[in-house]
C-alpha cells in the first residue's frame, strides 16, 4: 500500500544495542567533576539515604570538598582523546558496530555524564530501532550499577509514545566466556612481567555492607567470578591464592571488605615483595582502576616495603574482550536477527 503524501517518513525497521556504562565527568576539572558527583551522588540507588538527611550533606560539604581532590586525580590519566571510560566504552562499540549485521545499531551512553542514556535511547528509536537490547557492562550485578542504569532507560521509555520492545543484558559474572576472556588477559599480562608475583589480588568495586544484608547479590557474584577464575587460573597460580578484595570506600558506612588498600599494606608487611592486581569487575579502565590501583595501590604497597608493583589492565576493547562481548550480546539478541 502506498503511503499518503503528507505521511511523516519512517525507517527501515533495525534492532539497537545500547552499551551503558557508569559515566564520567566532561573534562578533568573541578567544575566538570562537581557536576558529575552531583548527579552520580544523587542518585537513589547510590546512596540510601533520604534525601532530607543526605542533600544538605552532599550539596553543604562533599560537593565544596571532593571536586577538585578527584579533578586532580583525574588529570593524572586524563587521555588525548578524553576520559579513559568514556574512551574505551566507545572503542568497544565501534568495534562491536557491524558484529550483528547492517540491520542492528550499536551504541554507547553513560548513566552519569554524557552521551546521556535518554539521549542515545532516543536517536536509536528515531533511527528505526523497533527493538534493543540494553546492555550495562558490569559482569557482577548491582542494585547501583546495574539497575540504575536500566531505571534511567525505562524512565526515557514510560515518556515515549511508541515505545520499542526492550531486553537487558543479564549478569555475566559465571559465563565461561567471560571467566575465558579473564583468564587470557591474566596469562598475557602476567607473561609480559618483568617479575613473577608473589601474591595475586583481584579487586571489585567495594559496596556498603547494607547492600548484602538488604538482599543485593553483588558481593556473591564477585565471590563466584573470583572463584571460577582462580581454578581457571590454576597452572598459573601453582597453589598460590587469588585474593580477594574490595576497593573504592567512601563514607563513614561499613563497606565489603577486605579493603584492597589494606590488603596491599598487609601483604607487604607480611613479607610479600611482587604482587600484580587486577579488577575484573570493571569492563573498561577507568579512574579507580588507573588512578586508584595502579597509582595509588601502587605507592602503598611499596611504601609498606614491597618493591614490585604490577596493575594488569581490564579486558577493555582487546581482541578477547570484544570477543566475549560479542558472543554474550548474540546469546541475547537470538530470535532478533538472524546471527551466523
């Protein structure tokens, strides 16, 4: 049937794939880092504490405080081409562009900061994507990561007239391609050293304890990622734990632990000279894996007598990254379009 003169134009139908990751400030600066805490720290799944109670906290001291503190931290590994989440979050997309055929958009936003979730969600609709996958990069589910990120597409969706249909990208902290992709990235890593580590750490993102006790299953999925991955690991640990631990605290609350700065201190105290780390939990290098980890983590270990450091770099947008993306987005996009 031919269409009306006057009918609005419409696009080929096509599937979207949406890569959200959590976000970034827009330059190394403290204006710029204000305006990200002040989103990223507002959010309700980020901080459980009523707002009456938290906003005066938040907006009266951290936010007057913290900015130039992280701007500084930030320009420590700040890139040529910007942020280095933001960087590699779109250098996997790119790479993933034409992984699913020409009729399937890939694309990339950030929870906090821009590309804004609603804005890509949106162009992706005007595009044509009758249908899309929503993807959030974090292996190991969290009420503050994984779900928030999801929550901020559903609220562009419940403001859409013609909504698409929608899928999530589910957990993947057990997926063997995932613990597969870990595993060659510690061998290669660890083959490139110039020093055979003593002491093997693998640092998550650390969460509140409440976050355990409230019923998040976080904490376990780091416990099982770490699990699988030291029997994975096995001829190269040659007995010699996987430790782990659990980074980034922040607040007077309880939080997961070990913490990893403490871990790094107590190894070293203990007699450990060469310790590498790494953070599977996180799919792409950003502050507190370059900043926090391979520079801070870095200078506590050897001022508490270690005297070699290594920080083994995430699976970022590596062959066997994009690789395990790749397959696990395709498990997810079956009956969508037709995958070889």
């Amino acid at each position: 049937m031919d269409l009306p003169p006057d009918h609005p134009a419409i696009p080929a139908p096509k599937v979207g794939v949406l890569l959200m990751n959590l976000g970034t400030p827009d330059g190394p600066d403290a204006k710029s880092v204000k305006r990200y805490l002040g989103e990223f720290l507002s959010d309700r799944r980020v901080v459980e504490i009523p707002p009456i109670a938290w906003q005066p906290i938040l907006r009266g001291i951290i936010l007057n405080t913290r900015p130039r503190k992280s701007a500084h931290a930030y320009q420590q590994v700040w890139r040529e081409d910007g942020s280095p989440l933001a960087a590699i979050t779109r250098a996997q997309a790119e790479r993933l562009k034409t992984a699913f055929g020409p009729g399937v958009r890939v694309d990339w936003a950030m929870r906090y900061g821009r590309p804004a979730i609603a804005e890509r969600l949106q162009a992706m609709k005007d595009a044509g994507c009758e249908r899309i996958l929503l993807a959030p990069l974090y292996p190991q589910y969290c009420a503050a990561t994984t779900a928030t990120a999801n929550d901020k597409a559903f609220a562009h969706l419940a403001r859409m007239r013609w909504q698409p249909a929608i899928r999530t990208l589910p957990p993947y902290h057990d997926d063997a391609r995932y613990i597969d992709a870990l595993r060659a990235s510690v061998e290669t890593g660890l083959a490139q050293l110039d020093f055979a580590p003593e002491a093997l750490i693998a640092s998550f993102h650390g969460m509140p304890k409440r976050t355990l006790e409230l019923g998040d299953p976080y904490h376990c999925h780091c416990q099982k990622t770490a699990r699988l991955l030291a029997d994975a690991l096995a001829p190269v640990l040659a007995g010699r734990p996987l430790t782990i631990a659990f980074q980034s605290r922040f607040g007077p609350a309880k939080w997961l632990g070990p913490a990893t700065d403490e871990t790094l201190v107590a190894e070293a105290k203990a007699g450990t000279r060469r310790v590498a780390i790494l953070a599977p939990g996180f799919s792409a290098d950003c502050l507190e894996t370059l900043e926090e980890l391979a520079i801070r983590g870095r200078e506590s270990f050897l001022a508490a007598g270690g005297t070699h450091f290594a920080y083994l770099p995430c699976l970022n947008d590596e062959d066997g990254g994009i690789a395990m993306l790749r397959d696990i987005l395709a498990r997810e996009l079956e009956g969508w379009v037709p995958l070889p």
